[in-house]
C-alpha cells in the first residue's frame, strides 16, 4: 500500500531495487520465451537467445563485410551525423518562437503558419522531400526537420508567453532593448524547459531518422536494421535496436542531468 501513499520517503535499497525491477523481469521473461522457444525449435530465427545477440552484435562491431567495411562503427557515424545536423538547426526553432512571443508583429505573421505546419503529417512529405532534394543527406535532415521543428517552435513560443509581463516592464524600465529583454531576460528563464522539449523529441528525430533511412541510403542505423529484415536476422535486429535506444536513452539522461545541475533554480521554482 506504500505505492499509493504521498508522504512516504523511499530508503536506499528501494533506491537502488526499483528503478532496475522492470528491466530485469523484462531481460528474465525474454530469456524464458527464447529459452521455450528453442527447444521446441532449435533453428528459430523469431527469438533469438542471448548468446545468438552477443555473437550477431560482435559480427556487426568487429567483423568486416565483404566491402572490407565495419557496420555498427559506420551506421552509427552515419546517422549520428544525421541526428546532430538536425539537433543543431532546432536552435534556430527556439529563436523563431522566442521572437514570435517577445514581438507582436511576428507572432501575427508566424503564429498560424507554424501551427498549421506543425499539424501537416511529416511523413507525408517524403516522397516530396525526395522529389525535390534527391536520395541524398539534405531529404533526411530535412525530414527530421520537418517533424520536429513546429514543435520546439511552439512549444518555446508558449513558454515565452508564460514570462510576467511585469519582468519584460521592469527591464524596459531599467534600460535595456528590445533584444536585450528577449535575450538576456527571457531566454535564460526559459531555455531550461525548452532544452526539456528538446531531450524529450529525441524519439521523435530518431523515428524520422528511421524512416529516412529506410527508404534511401546506403549506411546507417536504421538503414541495417531494414536491410537485415530481409533476412530475418533478428540476432542482429534486436541488438541494433538496443543500442539505438540506449543511445537516446544516455542522451536524455545526460541532457537531464545537466539541466538539473547547471540551472538548480528551476527545481527551486
């Protein structure tokens, strides 16, 4: 009855025990499955056992293909280099919403425009995204885009909006400028909160990265694991989508940690 009490202060080993539960009983209950359903099956291919991953995820890590090329070193390069490129251009989608809060006239001209793109499915726009800029790296960076973008966009739009009129007035009446108060006022209270936005579309940008190599490239994370599909080569597949997922995963918790550590006033607020 403990977990649905409000005043209780969980000790050191609950701590430690809960947060780790589910995955063990995860990593148990597969390890039953994979265990059934090879003694049933010796040859199935569906579930692979732990030992059939290690051995898959060391073939992709350490083994070289026929073209001489290591294929987990180089999709990750691949679609690393995606998935920043796209990362570094969503800054420009905090400063457009910050203007579109802080100055009027912006927030008549891009208020609506960006509201209705962000609602124009991003998958939708593939097969466009390749007709106009080909195969190559721009259509997927350009597709993460499109899916991400509106949204740091409105959602640093409405956070802007938040910020007390009275602090925009008290600094106006200190002397400072119009760019002075969106960027040394408002921005550092928000920024906090949009890099929260950020971290937490992190799934998101992964998914269009996915969808992008899927469809048109020739190395990457997403890219294998569609080639590998073809083959059912699930002792492969699973760890490829394990590793991609622990790297958003310590991605989130190190953009997290951070926040928490470089901006302790926002916990206090």
């Amino acid at each position: 009855m403990r977990f649905f009490q409000i005043h209780v202060y969980p000790g050191l080993a609950a701590k430690i025990a809960m947060p780790t539960l589910l995955f063990l009983v995860s990593i148990v209950a597969y390890l039953f499955v994979a265990d059934a359903r090879h003694k049933e099956n010796p040859d199935d291919q569906v579930v692979p056992t732990l030992s059939q991953m290690i051995d898959g995820f060391s073939r992709a890590t350490f083994e070289a293909d026929r073209k001489g090329n290591y294929r987990l070193p180089i999709d990750t390069l691949a679609s690393g280099k995606r998935f920043f490129i796209s990362l570094a251009f969503l800054m420009l989608a905090v400063v457009l919403g910050l203007h579109m809060g802080i100055f009027p006239y912006m927030d008549l001209l891009l208020f609506r425009f960006v509201t209705f793109f962000d609602k124009i499915p991003a998958l939708a726009l593939l097969p466009i995204l390749f007709i106009v800029f080909g195969l190559g790296e721009l259509s997927k960076v350009a597709l993460i885009l499109l899916g991400v973008f509106p949204t740091i966009t409105l959602d640093t739009y409405l956070r802007t909006k938040a910020v007390p009129r009275e602090q925009i007035i008290k600094a106006f009446s200190l002397g400072a400028g119009n760019m002075a108060v969106a960027y040394r006022v408002v921005l550092p209270q928000i920024w906090p909160k949009v890099l929260d936005t950020i971290r937490l579309n992190f799934k998101a940008m992964i998914l269009f990265l996915i969808a992008g190599e899927s469809l048109a490239a020739t190395a990457g994370l997403g890219y294998r694991i569609f080639v590998l599909r073809r083959y059912i080569a699930m002792d492969i597949i699973i760890p490829y989508v394990l590793y991609m997922s622990m790297l958003a995963f310590i991605g989130d918790l190190a953009v997290s940690y951070w926040v928490k550590k470089r901006y302790r006033w926002v916990e206090a607020s």
